[in-house]
C-alpha cells in the first residue's frame, strides 16, 4: 500500500471535531467476528444475491434485521431523515444479462425496518441507477428505455415526470442538489448525458469520457463531474456546465468500477480487477491505494468520521476502510453479493 500522506486535514472534514479518534475494530482475518463495538450506527446494505436488504450495527457488524426484496435489488438511496429507502429492482444479476429484468422500487421504512410499498413502473425497466436531490425529490432510472423518472411525492404511487437521457442503457446517475441537472452514464453508447429532469423540452448535452463509463459523482461544489471509464481505464474529470472533459487519470490495470466524492478535494475510486481500492485528490492525482479482502462493488462513508464501509462482491463481506490511513480495519459477513448501502447515524 503506497501512503502519499494527503490526510488527517482532509478526514476530520467527516470528523467535524478536530483530533477524533477511530474506533477500534478487528483485524480483517477475523471475518466472522464482529468488527468491533456497536456504535448506534446502523448500516442498510443490499444483498441482491439473496434479495435482501439487511441491517447491521456499523460498529460491531452485529446483524440487526432484514426485509425481503424481489429478485436482484441494486442501488440505494435515503431521504435526508433517514426515515426511508428506496431500492430499485434491477432484476438481473449483472448488466451484461440479457433480458427484460424488473420494473418497480421498493419503499422500505427504516425506522421500522418493513417494506411499506412497491412502486410498479412498467414499461419502464431495469430500473438500476436511483438517487435523491437536496429536496427529497426521487429519481429512478430505466436502464432499458433510458429513461429517468421523478417523483415529486416519492411515497406516492407513480411518477410525476420521465425525461430522455439520450444514453443506450443508462445505468448510473448523479443529481444536483436543486433537481436541476442530471447525469446519466450510457454504458453502450459510452457517454454521459447532462439533462434537466423539470423540462425535458431541453435536449440532452452529451459527451464521450472514454470507454465504459459506469459510475459518476458530483464534486461538493457540483462544477465538476467524474466519471469512472471502466475501459479507458481511469476516472475523467468532466466541466459539469460546458460537458467538456477537463483531464483525465489513466489508472492502467485496473477496472474503476465506481467513483465517489468523499471530501471537497478527495475521491475514493473501487478497483474490481485488482481488489483494490484508492483515495485520489480532486485533481485527479493518487494518494493511496488500499487492498481488499474481495471485489469491491460498492462503499458508503460515514458523514460524521474519517470511515467508509466496502462492500466485497465475491466474498460476502464488507470491508472498514480506514479514510486517514488508507487501510482495511476490519471486516464482516453478509449474505450473497453485497451492493450498495445507506448509512443511518446512532
């Protein structure tokens, strides 16, 4: 593991108190231990192997409950209350299976821990990307008809609007936090779609970051765009205003599955192919590299300390990353292939 050093500035921005201390976990070959002491933190976590959504102590990696979800549940997304999640119901395993998959999105009550409701959205399918603004405003995203849906009343029973993307199979998408813009990743026609979700008389603004580009994310002041380009390989850094590509880190050898913006100047990039993954500065230069016990499909950071929970794909595990230190600190199971997760704070 390379440590550049970039670090603890950085990592009490999660922190907000100057000089928090990590807490204490378990070594990651204790996978069937738990990871450490419950913290009141509770980590809700797709399993889409075994169409779950679990619930664990983030701190002890204790199992707390689970709902049951219909065939390959993917993506996650909460309101800003932590009150509710919704899933999106994908129904494929993976995006190279060919087939109609799902069409719906699951409510799931995270106080309660229960599925309150399943939003049917036939014809829309293969719904895999979803996200919420700044407002409480829902978006879920067709893969198949390319199409990104709003819910205004995300509880509700339909959407409110659909807008074209103008990418062929859509599959990932980053909002704004006034709902204005979006940002669709076309991973057929290797592009990324800028569109406004309130007016779909605009017509998309497309460009071409390079190979594969899967996963995108929004810098903290929504200017810049990073897109990760599975087939380039790297993470290309795109003006989210112009749509043009700013610069670019080749990362060869690798397959950066997904990007995230983890601070105002720091990303965190998941390596599939090297079990891998890397903390990069927002001006695309490397900071460290940590391995993992697994594929890492998906990571959530902790809002409030210098932590990210990885989940391992092929292992069924995920990993506690250490944000400072860029190393793995502890790990705990899970059912079978492990995805995308929410954070509710103790």
């Amino acid at each position: 593991m390379k440590d550049h050093g970039i670090t603890r500035r950085n990592a009490m921005k999660f922190a907000g108190v100057a000089g928090m201390s990590l807490p204490a976990l378990a070594s990651p070959a204790m996978a069937d231990d738990a990871a450490g002491e419950a913290s009141g933190d509770v980590l809700a976590l797709v399993e889409k192997g075994d169409r779950r959504l679990a619930f664990f102590d983030a701190g002890s990696g204790k199992r707390l409950s689970e709902v049951v979800l219909g065939d390959y549940p993917h993506e996650i997304t909460a309101d800003r209350e932590r009150r509710f999640a919704y899933v999106g119901h994908y129904g494929v395993e993976f995006a190279n299976v060919v087939g109609p998959g799902a069409s719906a999105v699951f409510v799931v009550d995270l106080r309660a821990r229960t599925l309150v409701r399943t939003i049917e959205l036939a014809p829309f399918n293969r719904i895999h990307g979803i996200g919420m603004d700044g407002s409480n405003r829902l978006y879920a995203l067709s893969e198949e008809k390319g199409v990104l849906l709003g819910f205004d009343a995300p509880i509700g029973t339909s959407p409110s609007r659909a807008v074209n993307t103008g990418a062929i199979k859509a599959h990932m998408f980053a909002v704004t936090r006034s709902g204005e813009r979006a940002y669709v990743t076309g991973l057929l026609s290797h592009t990324v779609s800028m569109v406004r979700p309130y007016d779909a008389a605009i017509a998309p603004v497309t460009v071409t970051p390079g190979q594969l580009p899967e996963s995108c994310c929004l810098s903290f002041d929504e200017r810049t765009l990073y897109v990760g380009a599975r087939k380039n390989p790297g993470v290309v850094a795109v003006d989210a205003y112009t749509m043009r590509v700013r610069d670019e880190l080749r990362l060869p050898g690798t397959d950066p599955l997904r990007v995230y913006a983890v601070s105002e100047d720091q990303l965190l990039v998941t390596d599939l192919a090297n079990n891998a993954i890397s903390m990069v500065s927002s001006r695309l230069r490397p900071i460290w590299t940590a391995t993992l016990p697994g594929k890492p499909s998906a990571a959530t950071t902790h809002p409030r300390k210098p932590i990210a929970y990885v989940s391992l794909l092929d292992t069924a595990q995920v990993a506690v990353l250490d944000l400072v230190r860029g190393r793995v600190t502890g790990t705990f199971p899970t059912l079978r292939q492990p995805d995308a997760a929410v954070l509710i704070p103790g």
